[in-house]
C-alpha cells in the first residue's frame, strides 16, 4: 500500500553534520522524497508538535531541545512506509536500537537519537500536515 509518512533529522543530527548520510539511507531503502524543509521550531511550535506527550516527564526537555537548532522535516512516500521507516530508524533508545538502523549508529541517547519518525500508532496525517498544510493525503 503506497503512504506518506515524515521523518524529522533532530538538533543533533544536523550539528553531527548527518543530513546526507540519513538521506542517503532512506534513497538506498527506497524511499521517495517528496518535499524536504529545513527551519528551527520555536519552543511554541516544539510543544505543539508534541502535544500528544503533554505531560510526560520528558515533554519539557524534549520541546526545548527540539527548539535548540535547526531540523530537516523530510515527507516521504512509499509501499508501507510508515512501517518500514520506524523499522529503518530503530528503537527511540539507541542502546536498544537493532544493529544497522540510523539510532542504533548515530543516537547517542533516547532523546539524542537524530531522528523522528512519525508513528502509525499515533496521528501521522496531524504530523505531516503540521509541516506540510498543502499536501493532500
């Protein structure tokens, strides 16, 4: 089933100088790019994006940290996408991430994991239109 789904390289991804690397990675697996922005969330707009976690332990510093520099908001599409990017950029802890996936190589903690990877589980459509109010899903 061809989907949408988003990928965001984090802070720290972009200050490890990682953006080709990841992209790289996604073209190898196949992933069609099909619009890519690169800007810095105020904390306002981290605490919006990540208003499913209101009230978590980890929210507030999440947010800040989203705020702290620039991020590469990546929409994609391809055949269960949504699936196959989670698996491709492993588990949230890089300690617990399988071997060969993007956390598992460049994370260097549960919040310094270099990526975000929309969840099925979750609202992916709320996600990419929060980045991408043209696009029709």
């Amino acid at each position: 089933m061809l989907e949408k789904t988003l990928l965001i390289i984090k802070p720290d991804g972009v200050k490890k100088k990682l953006i080709g690397k990841i992209i790289s990675r996604i073209e190898k697996e196949g992933f069609n790019i099909l619009n890519i922005k690169f800007l810095k969330l105020s904390i306002e707009e981290a605490k919006e994006f990540y208003k499913i976690h209101e009230g978590k332990d980890f929210y507030s510093s999440l947010c800040e940290f989203m705020a702290s520099g620039p991020i590469v908001v990546i929409l994609l599409e391809g055949e269960n996408c949504q699936r196959r990017l989670r698996e491709l950029v492993g588990a949230t802890d890089p300690t617990k991430a399988a071997k060969g996936t993007i956390r598992k190589e460049f994370g260097s903690s549960i919040q310094e994991n270099v990526v975000h990877a929309a969840n099925p589980e979750e609202n992916v459509e709320r996600e990419i239109k929060f980045f991408f109010p043209e696009i029709v899903i």
